[in-house]
C-alpha cells in the first residue's frame, strides 16, 4: 500500500506534513551532515529581527524534573542585514520548502524585515513569531493583544502575496477569537504553539538554572495542550493549522492530524534526534497502513467526538 | 574558533570496556570507528544516553584518548544522564554525534605545552598528550580535591607522568592546581609555555588572569548546558571577552583562546 504523504496549502504542496519548528533547525544548514531532508516537507528558520540580538544572559537551557527542557535564547540572530550578506545562502532552498520566520517588537519592525525578504528568491512564505516568550518588549505581550496581531498581519499582508503563517501563544484565556482575528486579517495559517512560559529552580543553591529566570517550555509535557489549542482554533477557522508542541513520534504527529492540523512541526526532538523527521514519517505511514488510510490528507480533522 | 571541523555524523557505538575509576567518575571505552577516525583532541560526543527522551537532551562529553576504531569516555556522574551512562554494560550500543566543535591547536616547534587538568577537565588533555610526538617534551598538571576523587588510575599518572595537586594534601602538592602551576613555571624557567586547559568555571577563570599577568597563551574547554550541539539552538553561550555578544560552545568551542571568553570569575552557565 503506497500512502500518500503530501499535504496542500493553497498553492503550496508539501510533499510532508513534517515541518521544523523555528529556532530548532537554525537557518537550515547546520543539521545537513544528521538529518535527511527529503522526510521534510520544509522547514521553519530562526526567527529573524531587522535589528541584530546578542540573545539573554547564559544559562540559556535545562532540562525540567516533569521531562521536555526551558529554553531561553532570547531571539539570539544576526538581523537582516547579516542575513541577507551571509546566512540567505545557506537555506536548504534545493532541499526542500523554506518559510523565514519573522520576529519584532513593534508592527514597523514586522514590516521592515519583510519588505527586505521579499528579494530573496524561492522563499515559500513566512512565520510571524508574535509569540517569543522570551522578550521582554514585544513578544509575549505583542502577540496576547488582539489588536497587535491584527496590526502585524494586516500590514505584513499587505506587502507581500507569499504565505503567511502567524505563530500564536498557548497563554491566551481563549485561542479561538484571537486565531480569527489573524486570519481576518489574512493569514494562511496558523503555528500552534509556541512555548508556554516556565522555570525551574534548584532548592539546594535556591537558584533559578536559566539566566533570565523564566524561558520557553518544549518537549512532550506540551502535547496536550497544543492538542487542546489545535483542537479550538480548528473550531472557528478555516485555514491550515501548523501544530508544535511535544511531538516526538509518528503517533503525537497522526494525533494533531486528526484534531484539525494540516502541517506538523518537530522542533525540541531533533536536539535529542536530528534524524527524527525520518522516524516520525516512517511512524505515520505505518499508522495509515494499519488503518487502511491512503492519504494523510484523510486524517486531517478526523477526530470522532 | 581553533581549527574549525566541520562534518559530524550520527554513529551507535558498542561499549567494549567500562569501568569505575573513583567514587563517581567512570572510564568507558567505546568503539565507533567513524567517529574515533575523525576525532581531534579537544572535540567532543554528544550522547543519547539511553533510548525515548528521559532525558531529553544528549550530554556533551570530551573525546578522550582514541586508539584506532576506539575511544575512550571519561565521565563524572552529576545527575540522572550520566546516571544511566555508567550503568551500561559491555556490548550496548551507544549512540552518539561527533566528532563536534573546535580541537586545541597544536604546539609549534618553540612552545613548550603544558597540560593543565582541573578534576574530570583532564579528559581531552590525555588525548592531546596521546597526539603530541614522543620527542616532545611537555609538563602534565592535575588538580584534585583528594585522592578519593581522582579522575585517572594511578597507572595513568605514572604512564604520563603527572604531576597532581590535591587541596587536601592527600595526594601530590598540597594546594591548587595554579599554584602547582606557579612552582612549575618558576622552579624549570620554562621557555615560551602554552598551556591547554580544561576544569571547572573557577580554575578557569584564574588561570585566564594568571595567564594574562604573566602574558603566556592559553587555551581552555568549556562545558556549559548544550542543546543541539550543531550550532542550531544558540543554548551554549558564553560571552566574549570584549563585550559584544556571545560565542557558542557547541560550534565555536568547546576549545576557546582564553584571552576571547569572558569567564565572569568562574560563574559559568
């Protein structure tokens, strides 16, 4: 039985559902000697500012007593015109799909990197990160306002005719009215999730183990509720959701399928097993022959409530 | 920074050797020959210490002395990773990603290297001291804090001769490493020393100060919390010494010219 993995998105098909989440995958090249790409049907860049970030103060990983790790990088990148001189030409744009993920603290700042990626050729779209929890200006606070997300994508839209996917926060009280204001205002798609906020300590030293105190919390303790976001926000809107969050194998993978996701994000995994895009697919399809399903399009939003 | 490597591959290796050296530091000897083949001292591991993702990440371990398709993993037990490590037996398979990160330069013909190990820091220094010609003449320091925690067999230091301190007095020259160090430098009048160096935070630090009074080049290893361990993250930062921005361990380092790293007296991440 040959199972179909492709996925379409308007004009974009994706020969997988399988994509890298932001800031896992760097700009693409640095995994290439570990991970095969063609499991991939893109992958997602680090998220790029126009001015350069230095990052927050180390220690910026660890690892937590209830599994999955904190992270706080604080947005680390060499800004656009650094990316534009040197990192564009590392993209894996012969490999497979690249969407640039996109981060700033203000709408201006949203507008500016865009309107200098829009040069760069065979780009498939972008990720609008409104959601770093690890900024203080921006970031988390930007993309928990309605009229801020509103804001970004309306003018973002406006520049550009590529794909746009808007990456939102699980802190919202409810997911659904903000997941429709992005798309009014012309989104694509939508990432769900991105990191909840977390800390963790050690009693005996009564330190925090991060520099900058709180991070980003990833790793498998987020699947149920990327699970639960995915599942609201497919609710109420009509485009391709891109679920991330704790997905480790095939089965969490034909789980976001089934609950409303066209696109899956692996991100934290690939720290532990770069090859894991190879793994989950494989996982996937031997789902789909066990359950005589000949296309994971099927699967999308299969759910039986 | 220092003889930048690139290519790394995935390899699952077999353990053929493990054994306990002290109190929580074990030696496990691994084949895998792809990776041994293209190590160079000072490069690192990053291992999977055991299938699923419990723990999550992989650990950063030093390459230690490689001997053909083999290479040997000296590891302290810290937490619950390299818990499980040391429990693993001849004959299971580990997987691991290597070789990664920058190797330590190699002496040129009029220096005069001196090896200089803080506890399980010694690591990548045997295996420097493996790659350096018999004809040439090097001086091999290790500072404990006991015996009781020695990191190398008695075989060892006597094979390499190296010259221990202890804090405690219980094993070589009572007292710290740099002072040993100072005795050293002092008593022989070494000519042009370059000193390669690998330990905790805080004998890091002040061998940076010490090294920058008395103006002799050196190099350190540092071991901070990694992520991915390819440069894709940015977890493993360490600020630069002028100020602007941070390197990163995992594809900078882990070998730094100590003159470059901030080292914020010993508090590393």
């Amino acid at each position: 039985m040959i199972v179909n993995a492709n996925v379409r998105m308007g004009d974009i098909e994706l020969r997988t559902p399988l994509l890298t989440g932001s800031g896992t995958f760097g700009y693409g090249s640095e995994f290439e000697d570990l991970t095969d790409y063609s499991a991939l049907g893109g992958i997602v860049t680090k998220s790029l500012s126009f001015e350069p970030r230095a990052g927050n103060p180390p220690p910026r990983i660890c690892e937590t007593s209830s599994g999955g790790i904190i992270n706080s990088i604080g947005l680390a990148n060499v800004g656009i015109e650094e990316f534009l001189g040197s990192k564009v030409n590392e993209l894996p744009l012969d490999k497979t799909e690249v969407f640039l993920s996109v981060v700033g603290d203000s709408v201006e700042d949203f507008t500016k990197v865009v309107e200098r990626l829009e040069d760069v050729e065979r780009i498939a779209g972008y990720e609008l990160n409104v959601s770093c929890p690890n900024v203080k200006r921006g970031g988390l606070s930007l993309g928990g306002d309605r009229e801020a997300v509103t804001a970004i994508v309306r003018e973002v839209r406006a520049l550009t005719k590529r794909f746009i996917s808007v990456k939102l926060t699980p802190h919202y009280t409810l997911i659904a009215p903000v997941a429709q204001a992005a798309v009014d205002a012309g989104a694509d798609a939508l990432t769900l999730i991105n990191t909840l906020v977390g800390m963790e300590i050690n009693a005996e030293t009564r330190k925090p183990l991060l520099g900058n105190i709180t991070g980003g919390y990833s790793g498998p303790p987020l699947k149920p509720v990327a699970l639960a976001k995915v599942w609201q926000a497919a609710q109420v809107v009509d485009v391709p959701i891109w679920a991330s969050g704790g997905i480790v194998n095939g089965i969490d993978a034909i789980e976001f399928l089934l609950t409303g996701a066209t696109a899956l994000q692996v991100g934290s995994v690939l720290f532990a097993d770069p090859k894991a895009p190879t793994r989950i697919l494989n996982e996937m399809i031997q789902y789909c022959e066990r359950h005589n399903v000949d296309s994971f399009t099927d699967l999308i939003g299969g759910l039986r409530t | 920074m220092v003889n930048k490597i690139k290519m790394s591959i995935i390899e699952k290796g077999i353990i053929t050797d493990i054994k306990q050296i002290s109190g929580d530091i074990w030696d496990m000897t691994v084949a895998a020959s792809q990776i041994a083949r293209n190590s160079k001292p000072g490069q690192f591991v990053h291992v999977k210490v055991n299938n699923g993702f419990k723990p999550f990440l992989r650990r950063p371990l030093s390459i230690g002395p490689v001997n053909g398709d083999t290479l040997r993993l000296i590891f302290l037990v810290k937490g619950g990773g390299t818990q499980i490590l040391a429990k693993k037996n001849v004959g299971e398979e580990i997987d691991m990603i290597g070789p990664l990160g920058s190797a330590f330069r190699m002496p040129k013909k009029d220096e005069f290297p001196i090896f200089m190990a803080g506890g399980i820091g010694i690591v990548p220094l045997l295996f420097l001291d493996d790659c350096l010609t018999n004809d040439i003449q090097r001086l091999f320091l290790l500072g404990l804090r006991s015996r009781s925690f020695s990191t190398v067999s008695d075989d060892e230091l006597n094979k390499r001769s190296i010259y221990v301190s202890s804090d405690d007095g219980s094993i070589g020259f009572k007292g710290n490493v740099i002072e040993l160090l100072t005795e050293q430098l002092d008593n022989n009048k070494l000519i042009n020393p370059i000193i390669y160096s690998c330990g905790p935070g805080i004998m890091l630090a002040k061998l940076k100060e010490f090294c920058e009074m008395r103006q002799i080049p050196a190099y350190v290893s540092l071991e901070v919390p990694m992520g991915c361990g390819v440069g894709a993250c940015q977890s493993c930062a360490v600020p630069k010494a002028d100020g602007d921005g941070y390197y990163l361990v995992c594809q900078d380092g882990p070998v730094f010219d100590a003159s470059l790293v901030n080292l914020n007296h010993g508090e590393l991440p």
